[in-house]
C-alpha cells in the first residue's frame, strides 16, 4: 500500500496565506498497491480539501482506496450488510454520550474507504471517469464526516446539492 500526504500543486490559499491543506491539517490518501496507477492522489486531497473548504471546516482525513473484498467486511462489520459498496465513511468525531476524544485527537475528522473496482464498474455504468467517480466519492465521503446523510429525501437533496457545487468548483 503507498501513502500520499501529496497536496494539490494549484492549491488555493487560505485565509492565513497558508496552502489550504496546512490549514485544513494533513489529508492522507492510502492506495492498495493493485490500485496506484488508476489513483491520482493529489486529486482526491482536492476533492477532500474542496469539500471542506466548502464547508468552512478543517481537519485531518485519511482516504484509503482498497479492493472490494476489503469493503465488503467493513461493511458487514459495522453495517450489518453483505457485499461491497462504492464508499464507507468513519467518523471520528461520535457524539456518544460519555465518549471522550483524546486531545490529540480532536482535528481527526475519520476516515473514508472507497471500494476502486466497484468505483470502476459504477463509473463505466454512468458513463464517467473514474477520475470524476473518485472526486465525487471523497466529497461525499468527506460530507458524511461533517455530519451530512442521506437517508431522508430532504437530507439528500441536500447533501447532493452540495456534491454537486462542491465538484463544479473542481473542474
């Protein structure tokens, strides 16, 4: 697995003059070896550091890009549901009560695993790049960690309103 901490070379600055991935704190894009020539890391910190840029936070993320096997136990796991999915976000901000975040954890936002040969199958479904589908699921995945949902139609609505702004300003 190769590690990227790589930021975007056209990076915006932010409000302090500083490159928007030093103000947003690291973005950590993992990518199974198998994966590495289809994975352009710089673009998913993009799209990662788009998302919250969008929505006036910072944090720290790690975006790991893996098989679909790997995706399909996580999602049993902590899903109860069987097979792959294109995209699984961990938040590590729970608002549980008696929860307590380590210190040192505090600008750790979670992380977002996406399934690559599920991503592949689904963008070619959709007659995308896989490129574009890669963006689009470190957006939504980043907006699951901010607290966004999609389980109610309002909510989606919602959360794919800002998907959608969210990847104009990327292209």
């Amino acid at each position: 697995m190769s590690e990227s901490t790589s930021p975007p070379m056209d990076n915006p600055l932010s409000d302090d003059g500083a490159p928007a991935d030093e103000a947003q704190g690291p973005i950590i894009v993992q990518v199974d070896d198998a994966f590495e020539a289809e994975v352009d890391a710089a673009d998913i910190v993009a799209a990662v550091v788009a998302a919250l840029d969008a929505e006036a936070e910072s944090g720290e993320v790690t975006v790991v890009i893996t098989s679909d096997e790997a995706v399909a136990e996580l999602n049993e796991q902590y899903r109860a549901t069987e097979g792959p999915t294109d995209v699984l976000s961990f938040p590590a901000q729970d608002d549980t009560p008696g929860f307590v975040i380590a210190p040192e954890m505090a600008t750790y936002l979670g992380d977002i695993i996406i399934a690559l040969p599920y991503t592949r199958r689904q963008a070619a479904a959709l007659e995308r790049s896989l490129r574009d589908e890669l963006r689009l699921l470190a957006i939504h995945g980043t907006l699951h960690l901010l607290g966004y949902d999609h389980a109610e139609p309002e909510e989606e609505a919602e959360m794919w309103a800002k998907q959608d702004a969210i990847l104009a300003r990327l292209s």
